[in-house]
C-alpha cells in the first residue's frame, strides 16, 4: 500500500502541473482563409476582432503565434473550439 505522504506529494505535483503556465500556439495552413481564422480565434478566446487579426497576421507571416495563455483548462476549452474548424493548434507549457 502506497504511503500517505507519497499521495499527497503526487497531489501537490499534478496540482503544480496544472498551474504552470499554459499556452496554445495556432499554426499556419494553407487550408483557412483568413476569416475563417480570426472568426474562430474571437468565438475561442473572447479577444478583440483587432487582436484576433494581429494574431492571424502573426501565424500567416511567421508560421505560428501565442494565441492564448491560462490554466490548462482554459486552454484546453480554446484547443478545442480552434480544433472545431480543424485548425492546427497545441497546448504548449
């Protein structure tokens, strides 16, 4: 039977996990216009629709860009509304 301080330290260890900063990166595709793209970065983020343009400039020119950060919870909710319209994106941490 497994010690009760050896739970708690892999308690403490997924807790600390999940706390560390996350982050979702979008990669660029030749697949979405760029429409597609900042439609679907508002409806998973929440962010400006001037913001959401920036982003999608940033991953068209440089191939990919920081779309969100957050606990990963959060950024396992934006992963999958960007993931709706099949974007190429991950959580990052």
């Amino acid at each position: 039977m497994t010690q009760p301080s050896e739970n708690i330290a892999e308690l403490v260890e997924n807790k600390t996990a999940v706390q560390i900063p996350w982050y979702v990166v979008l990669f660029n595709d030749e697949i979405h216009s760029f429409e597609d793209v900042i439609i679907q970065l508002i409806k998973a983020t929440g962010c400006a629709q001037s913001h959401a343009e920036s982003m999608t400039w940033t991953v068209h020119s440089e191939g990919r860009a920081r779309v969100f950060d957050g606990p990963f919870e959060e950024c396992f909710k934006v992963l999958g509304v960007l993931k709706e319209i099949a974007l190429v994106s991950e959580i990052q941490g």
